[in-house]
C-alpha cells in the first residue's frame, strides 16, 4: 500500500513538474512572440517619431537663429528712430528760429 502512495506522489509531483515546465515553455513563447512583434510594429513608428523630432529640432534652432537676428535688426531700428527723433527736435528749432526771423522782416504794412 506504501508504494502505492510513494507512485502516486511521485506521479503527482512529476506531473506539477511537467505542467510547470509546460507553464514555463510558453510563458517564453509568449515573450519572444510579443517582442518580435513590439519589434516589428513598433520599430518604424518609433524611427518615424525620431525623424519628426530631429525635424523640428532643426526648426527649432532656425527659429531661434531667426529670433535672434530679429532682436538685432530691433536694435538696430530703434536706434535708428532714436536718432531719427534727435533730427526732429533739431530740425523744429531750426524751423522755430527761421518763422521767429521770417515774423521779424515781416513788418505790418500800414495802410493810409
């Protein structure tokens, strides 16, 4: 009877064994399928994602070049129209003096 037992245990657990290699075997398959396919799918999109990013890189230093040569023309202007004003102001004195001069030739001409 105690060999019974001791075949049977053993057929159990040689069993477990078995079906927890089994287990085993396509838990591995079941990885290797998905990486393949991860691997496959998902390779180009993340290529194609890459080569978006590296575009807009690229735009994006342009721009920033772009911004910076705009903010020196800026400069540039506004010291333009600086100096622009300072012709304003001197111009306009100028003109101020010429009608003070043009009011004092002219005298009021009396009539009889």
């Amino acid at each position: 009877m105690t060999q019974l037992f001791i075949l049977l245990a053993q057929n159990v657990t040689g069993a477990i064994i078995f079906m927890a290699g089994l287990v085993l075997v396509a838990a591995m398959i079941g990885y290797v399928t998905a990486w393949f396919y991860a691997k496959s799918v998902y390779t180009p999109v993340i290529k194609g994602l890459e080569k978006d990013k590296a575009e807009l890189t690229e735009k994006v230093e342009s721009l920033s070049r772009q911004v910076e040569s705009l903010k020196s023309e800026i400069i540039n202007l506004n010291t333009t129209i600086t100096a622009q004003g300072e012709k304003i102001k001197t111009l306009e004195k100028q003109i101020e003096e010429k009608n003070a001069e043009i009011k004092k030739l002219t005298k009021p001409v009396k009539e009889n």
